[in-house]
C-alpha cells in the first residue's frame, strides 16, 4: 500500500464527485464553497502541524491537533449560519477562525499574553470567540452537550432563527452529560445539532470499545430523534449533511445527531503517544482518508486548483500564520491588575483590600 506525507495527493480513496453531481448537492456555487472549504482545511493543517511544532520547542504549552479532521470542521463552518451558536470540544478551532475569529486572537489565547481574551486562565486550545458564536470548551468531556441544549433552548423561546451545535467525540457518548443533553433536547425538541465527531479513538481507546452499539448515531433513536452517519474525510458529504440537517431544524422539526465518522491522523495531544496503543498500520490506514489528500486530487480534475495554484495558496497561508506568531508571540503576559479583573461587576472587600495591598507591594502602577 503506497503512502504519501498528510496533505500531498497519493494512493488515497478518490472522491466520487464531477461538476454536475456536485452542482446538484451543493447548489450554484458550488465552486465557491468548494474553494472556501479548501482553503479552510489547508489553514487547519498548516497551522496544527506549525502550532504541534511550537509545542515541543516549548513555546506553546499544550496543544489538540486535528489532523483527519479538517473536511468536517471546514464543511461545518461553510453550512452554518452567521447567528448560530457553536459549542466545541477540543478539536473545533479552525470552525471559530473560519467563521471571522482572528487568527493572532486565537495565538494571544495559546500563548496566554496579553490578547488573550480569557488572559491566560484558560488552556490553551480552549479559546473563547464569543464575537462569532463560538463558547470556550470546558475540559470536562461532555460539558458542552447540555450547554448547547440549553442554547437552543434559549433560541427558539426568543423566536431567533438559528441553531445550536454541539461538537463532542466518541468518547463523550459514554459521559453522563450525553445522556442528559440528549434527552432533554429530545422532550423539548429544540433545535440543537449533535455533531459526533468520531474519530474512531478516545485517547488510547478504540471506539470499537466505546459502546456495543453498531453506530453510535444510532443512540439517538432512544432519544426519540433520528440519528445518521456521514464520511467525515468527504467535505462535500458533510456540507450538505450539516445544511440539509440545520434547515430541518430550523423548520422545528426537533433535533438531530451527524456522526462523522474519520480518521485520527496525530497523536491525541501534545501529551500522548500513540505508538504505544495504535495497532501497526493505523497510520498508513489513515492516510488512505486524508481528507486533504482525498479533495486535492479532485479539485486538480475539476481544474479548480491546479498544481501551481495549490502550492502558492499553500505559501500564502504559511506566511500569514509565520506573520501571526512573529505578531503575537513576544507580547507581554497580562498585567498583575488582571488577577483582580473579570470575576465580579462591582468588586467588594476583601478583594478590594487584597488588589490595594498587593499594588503596594508592586510599587503601586495598577491603573
Ligand atoms: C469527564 C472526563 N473524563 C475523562 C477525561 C480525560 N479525557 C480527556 S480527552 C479524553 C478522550 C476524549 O475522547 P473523545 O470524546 O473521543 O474526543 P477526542 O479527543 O477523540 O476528539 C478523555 C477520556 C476528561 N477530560 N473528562
Ligand atoms: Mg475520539
């Protein structure tokens, strides 16, 4: 079985699409959301092999990459709506960047400095965009399922057209936070998304071991909604899954759950190995569903993204993520102030009294 290096078309399962068929499922502009959804997986994978790299230089203290992941996360960003509430587990950046979060914002929030909006007090990995809908990830897994429930919630009783994603893995069936968000969602039938993302491991366990279910989209059926699986390596699959599902529900047809199903392609985090848990082969296995060397290969044939254009594309988003961390990197951690900040409107002793005696200490620069 020849293999070739992520993102570098190969002996990978060939998408089985041409312009008509794609013209039929995905609509007019086809091309563009194509093109828009490439270059989104492009960004995915470039920066989680620069950030993976920052990570054992020591400058990133921690990092969730998601190779194999970034057909779903480009398709899901591509079918949401402006107004729509996406609440991710550890993997949904890129969906945050692409719906408008800027990347040296999402850099402050690794490297903890100044920018970040959290200032620090989060993990990196775990940013907050709230300016695009997307809500900071607890690392309890499942957390997010109710949240997003409640959201939906929130939605339909103010009469807002939009939904509510929650973006959870494999793992996170087996958490009791999927049970209830489940079955809440379903008595209430709000409008929230379930994307399962199931990248067939949870950290050293095989979703094989997860559950005896067939599928876990299955699962939904207990809830009392229906439950369907897409090819999550396949971008315009996912698309179309994620459209045709989010106009059903915002149509009130209650809620649903997408498993998409891929690949792992890296190490669970920067904390993990796993060689010493993956059976040989899972890689070269992997490959095979590069979701970026699945699509390549077929906007070549469509003459979208010839060779030439592919690599100048690929130069450009290198440079515009060298240019962020250059940016972002040397700036200053938040002030000492920040320490005082942020946690209650109207602060009150002994807070107050702690905040005075600790400027003190400092020479007294507080604003
Ligand atoms: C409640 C809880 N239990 C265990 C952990 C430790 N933990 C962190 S990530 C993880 C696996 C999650 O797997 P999955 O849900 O499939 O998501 P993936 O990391 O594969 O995207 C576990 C068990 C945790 N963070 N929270
Ligand atoms: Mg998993």
């Amino acid at each position: 079985m020849a293999s070739s290096p992520p993102g570098e078309p190969g002996d990978v399962l060939p998408l089985p699409y041409d312009a008509d068929s794609l013209a039929r499922r995905v609509g007019p502009a086809w091309k563009e959301t194509l093109l828009t959804i490439y270059r989104g997986m492009l960004l995915g994978r470039i920066l989680d092999q620069r950030l993976l790299g920052l990570q054992r230089q020591g400058r990133v203290g921690f990092y969730g990459p998601a190779m194999g992941q970034e057909a779903t996360n480009a398709a899901v960003a591509a079918a949401l709506g402006k107004e729509d509430w996406v609440f991710p587990g550890l993997r949904e950046q890129l969906v945050a960047l692409l719906r408008g979060h800027p990347l040296p914002v999402y850099l402050a929030q690794l490297f903890g400095n100044e920018k970040d909006p959290a200032r620090g007090r989060q993990m990196p990995c775990h940013p907050t965009a709230r300016e695009v809908g997307y809500v900071s990830m607890s690392s309890v897994i499942g957390n997010q399922i109710p949240q997003a429930v409640g959201t939906a919630w929130a939605l339909r009783r103010k009469g807002v057209a939009a939904i509510a994603l929650a973006c959870f893995g494999d793992g996170a069936t087996s958490s009791g936070d999927f049970h209830a968000g489940l079955n809440f969602a379903g008595v209430l039938r709000v409008p929230v998304l379930f994307l399962l993302t199931n990248n067939q491991w949870a950290i050293s366990l095989p979703a094989s071991r997860q559950s005896a279910v067939a599928t876990l989209a299955e699962k939904a059926r207990a809830y009392g909604f229906s439950g369907s699986r897409v090819d999550g390596t396949d971008p315009v699959a996912v698309f179309c899954a994620v459209r045709d599902a989010r106009e059903a529900l915002l149509k009130g047809e209650g809620p649903r759950l997408l498993e998409a199903v891929f690949y792992r392609m890296a190490p669970h985090s920067s904390s993990d190995d796993p060689t010493r848990y993956q059976p040989p082969g899972w890689g070269e296995e992997a490959r095979l569903h590069d979701p970026l060397g699945r699509l390549e290969p077929l906007l070549e044939k469509l003459g979208l993204v010839p060779g030439p254009a592919r690599d100048r594309l690929r130069e450009e988003i290198e440079t515009e993520v060298r240019q962020a961390i250059q940016a972002t990197e040397p700036l200053p951690p938040p002030g000492p102030e920040s320490l005082f900040e942020d946690t209650y409107r109207h602060p009150f002793p002994p807070l107050t009294e702690e905040r005075d005696r600790f400027d003190t200490e400092q020479g007294g620069h507080f604003p």
